[in-house]
C-alpha cells in the first residue's frame, strides 16, 4: 500500500424495499435502489481513493556504504539514518541529476527512512493523492445530487474532509485556475487564505453509510449548532464514507484536508494527523440549477419525489434522513447473561507493538469464540492513538468513555446520542469530536484515541474460522500489533465443536497441546 497497491471494490445491491412480514420482520434492502433521480438515472458517483505514497529520490553512489536507498534527497541536503532535526524535517526534493550526484526515481524502497515516523508525513512535503493524482480537478454543475464514496487506503495519517466555497486572493484565483504551486508546506499561506472554512462557507455532506455499511439515519456534516465547531469527515486509515453531496451555485470550491483548527492533532504526529493543511481537489461548478434555501431538505425532497412507490412512512422517513429500511443492522441485543467482555488494549513498548501484551504469533489463537453469539468489547490505546479493524463482523458502537478530572470514566454521549458540549467541545485538540455521529452506528474500524475508551458489541454472524484483527496503521500492524480470532461451533465441545478433536491448526493460548487441522 505504501507503494500504491490498493484500489476499490465496489460491491451495488439491487434488492428493492419489500414491507416486513410475521415469516420476515426485517427483510434486506439496498440503499443504491433508492438513490436515483426522477427518471429512475442512478445518482452519478465519484469515487475518491485516498493514498499516502511517500516516494523519495535517493543519491544511489556507486559502492555506498550500506547499499542503495541510503540517502535522500531534501531541501535542506542529504536525510539519512543520522541526520539532525534541520535535514530530518525538511521537505523531500527530486533535483535533476548532475555529474558525480545521481538521482533515482521516486521511490518507496527504504521503509525505515520513508515511512516509519510518526512525523515523516508532516514534513516530507508529498500529498494525499485522489484516485492516483495529486490534486485533480473535478467540475459539476450546481444543484446535481451526486454520492461520493471516499476510501482511506493511505497509511496512517488522518484526513478529516471539509468542501468549502474559496474566497478570491489578489489579483489571481488560484483556486478558479487550479494553479496552486509547491509542496503541502509551501502552499499553506495560499491555502489559509483561499479556502477559509466558516459558517457561511462550509459545504455539508449527508453521510448514508460508513465502512460499506448503510447507516440507520442520514448524518449531516456541517457547521455544529452546538459549540460553534466547524465539523469534518473524519478519515482515518480503513476508513470508507458514502455521503451525498450538493453545491448551491456556480464558482470554485476547496475540497481540502481541514486546517489545524479543525484537525486531530495534539502536534506529536502519528495517527493524529498533520499539521499543514492540504488541498486534495480543486471544484469548479458550473451551470446547472442554483439551489436556495436548505441543502438537506433540498436533498430530502429529490429522494422523496424520486421514489414515489415506496409506502408513505418508509418515503416519508426517507425524506426527513431515515434509513433504516435499507441499513443492514439496526441494533444488536447485550450478550448473554454472565459473558465476559473481550478486550484489545493496544501499546507500544518499543520495539513491541503489542495487543494485550502480546505481539503477533501466527501460530497463536488469541481469542476463541462462538458462531452466533454476541460479546461486548472493550479498546484502549496507550501513548498513542491506534486503529481497531477486525474482519468479517462488523461492530457497533455502543459508547466512547473520557476519564474527567476526578478519574472517572463519562461518556462522551448524551442518552439521545449527541454529544456532550462540556467534553466534546471543553476538549481544545478536539479529540472526541470525530466519535460525534458514531453512536450505536456499526462499523469496522474506529479510533481509538488517547484518553478514551471506546465498547463496540459484535455478533459473530454465520461463518466460523479464523481471521484477524490489528491495527490499521499499517506499519503498527507490520510490526506485531495484529491478533488472531478463531469462530468455533460450540465453545463447551471438544475442539471447539471443529471436526475430529485435538486437530488444531494454531495453538491456544492456554496448554493446549500444538497440531494441525485440515
């Protein structure tokens, strides 16, 4: 991935609404066959595949000490495993090669210089790049409801999305032309002053699903009413967003990683994000339908006169945001009585990187659990913010909890699921705002940042097996911060209820003696 080897699968449904019946009280729908105009034309899609590739040139002296890919090239000299904070710190450069000086290509071929940082992705200048290009331009016309489906398939830097509406500089219109010059840090005074988010500026996305998986109500991302935050589709490493988007009226829009107001950030890098805004896109509107008034009820009508055979509450409830006729999951029943909460507590005690004190063993078993019952889950990161992604079930988020000046641990959430202003928006790095429209959502994967720990409940649902979860920084999880589940028919048979008893594939964690399974 680091190289660029990633891409998008995108699986569409086409199972209409069909009413609940006694035999089917929740029958499976697909949101995709609600999404279309009034001609029955799906909505247009775009597709925005965020990757973090940090190529570098290399001075690849013939015979060097140590090998190729020892030293790049930056603005301030050559950045090797020694080098001081200035050459460290500075901005990656491709110069052109003169005699006695050689240049490589960009590349992606030392993985301790070029990626395994907390703060390489702040300094060394390369961009977040959409679909492969570093900042396309993308032109539409006004008032068309468009779904744009954004997937983070970069490493570990957060990319909290923001659309705002750019504000001419000077004499020339850099965003209008498309023409912003130089790397992330020297683009950042342009940047500041042509695409300043604020009330009056800021474009809101109607979130409908969140990791593939339909959400039960349309989430809007705009400025809160609440505190007076300027909010972001937070992004973080596996992260995917579908949201349905609408500009008002024709001119150039910023569609930019937020600015350090309003990013993640507590300036120590890592997964908490850079702190130099970006531009990812340029968006130009042009033509179309000026729209006036309310975007989301703009939206809202569009669907509900597009759809005139579904039932009236179902329609209605489309119109006002309610998608649970089309989501997936709606709310998952508390374990049974007397089951004991999992936990995955993620550290680094370098060079450990651990999940329960342990580092990956591909012959281990971690957890063992059963097919068709339910746990709660209890993450926590300790010194710094870590990625929970498991594979196969989703989970849903049942709260995210802040230990408050006396010790305790408050939820971030009011009962109705807001959240609270007093943490939430008291918290100056803006820490929690990112699980504001996560309540009782499902997903799989989340954040799990200092300071908070976040309960998910899951259902191990039809498959048993083995498969895995890590942490989805990537260069944590290579580093040993992964572990293995294993779904067995009846944990109180023997075996696990798997075939012939004692044939195991991996060993459990416990005296279990060490076999094979077929």
């Amino acid at each position: 991935m680091a190289s660029g080897a990633s891409g998008v699968l995108v699986v569409k449904g086409e199972r209409p609404y069909t009413p609940p019946t006694p035999q089917n009280p929740k029958p499976i729908a697909d949101i995709d066959t609600v999404l279309h105009d009034v001609n029955g034309a799906p909505l247009k899609e775009q597709l925005f595949l965020f990757q973090q590739i940090a190529y570098a040139c290399f001075q690849n002296q013939p015979n060097q000490s140590g090998g190729p890919w020892q030293q790049i090239y930056t603005t301030q000299g050559l950045y090797n495993a020694n080098s001081p904070g200035n050459i460290a710190n500075a901005p990656w450069t491709c110069p052109l090669a003169t005699p006695g000086n050689p240049v490589s290509p960009g590349v992606v071929e030392n993985f301790g210089l070029q990626l395994d940082s907390a703060t390489i992705w702040d300094t060394n200048g390369r961009f977040t790049s959409v679909n492969g290009i570093v900042q396309p331009t993308l032109t539409l016309p006004a008032g068309e409801i468009q779904r744009w489906r954004f997937v983070h398939a970069g490493i570990h830097d957060t990319i909290n999305v923001q659309v705002v509406r750019a504000t001419p500089v000077g004499t020339t219109n850099l965003i209008a032309t498309s023409a912003l010059s130089g790397n992330r840090q020297q683009q950042k005074a342009d940047l500041l002053a042509a695409c300043n988010a604020s009330p009056g500026t800021l474009i809101p996305q109607f979130e409908i699903a969140s990791d593939g998986l339909t959400r039960t109500r349309l989430r809007t991302v705009h400025a809160s009413q609440v505190g007076g935050v300027l909010e972001s589709n937070y992004m973080q490493p596996g992260y995917r967003s579908d949201v349905l988007v609408v500009f008002p009226s024709d001119g150039d829009y910023c569609y930019q990683a937020a600015p350090p107001a309003e990013r993640v950030s507590n300036g120590n890098g890592g997964g908490q994000g850079p702190s130099t805004p970006q531009l990812l896109a340029y968006i130009h509107v042009r033509g179309g339908q000026p729209v006036t008034g309310d975007l989301q009820a703009y939206v809202g009508k569009a669907l509900y006169d597009a759809n005139p055979t579904l039932p009236d509450p179902v329609r209605t409830g489309l119109r006002d945001g309610d998608l649970r006729p089309w989501a997936p999951f709606e709310n998952l029943a508390p374990p049974a009585a007397g089951s004991q909460e999992q936990q995955a507590a993620f550290a680094i005690n370098f060079p450990a990187f651990t999940v329960n004190n342990k580092s990956y063993d591909p012959d281990v078993v971690n957890f063992t659990r059963e097919v068709n019952t339910t746990d709660d889950w209890l993450l926590s990161a300790q010194g710094e913010p870590h990625i929970f992604h498991i594979h196969v079930n989703p989970f849903q988020v049942i709260d995210v909890t802040t230990t408050n000046t006396n010790g305790q641990q408050i939820s971030i959430y009011n009962p109705d699921g807001t959240c609270k202003p007093d943490i939430v928006y008291a918290d100056k790095q803006q820490l929690a705002n990112q699980y504001c429209g996560m309540w009782h959502t499902f997903r799989d994967t989340i954040i799990v940042e200092n300071n908070y720990q976040i309960r998910v409940r899951t259902r191990y649902d039809r498959y048993i097996g083995e498969y895995v979860l890590h942490c989805h920084i990537l260069d944590h999880e290579d580093a040993g911060m992964m572990a293995n589940i294993e779904i067995v028919p009846d944990l109180n048979a023997p075996g696990g209820g798997l075939g012939m008893a004692g044939m195991r594939h991996a060993k459990q964690p416990t005296a279990t003696p060490a076999g094979h399974k077929h």
